[in-house]
C-alpha cells in the first residue's frame, strides 16, 4: 500500500504536468495567463520538492 506522502506526491506531480501540457499545448496564452500557470507551477514543485525530502529522510 502506498505512502500518503506518496499519494501526495503522485497527484501534485499529475497536477504540475497538467499545467506544462496547457501551457506547451496552446499558442493562443497571453502573458498574464502564462504568469498564473507559472505561479501555480511553482507552487506545486516547491511542494513537490518538500514531499521528496520528508521521503527520504
């Protein structure tokens, strides 16, 4: 049975995927779109970072 940090880390890693397949995908963004994909994006890898951490300690 998997970890809940290992949930965890699977849905943030879904999600930030997510993000970079719309941003990648779509040529019609503007710049205040692409700036709250990047915010969001940078929030999930911070998250996804911490999860790694508490997972290997």
């Amino acid at each position: 049975m998997q970890s809940t940090i290992d949930k965890v880390l699977e849905y943030y890693t879904f999600k930030s995927n997510k993000i970079l397949n719309e941003i990648n995908a779509s040529s019609t963004l503007t710049v205040d779109e692409i700036i709250e994909k990047g915010k969001k994006l940078k929030e999930l890898e911070f998250k996804i970072t911490a999860l790694e951490v508490a997972k290997s300690e």
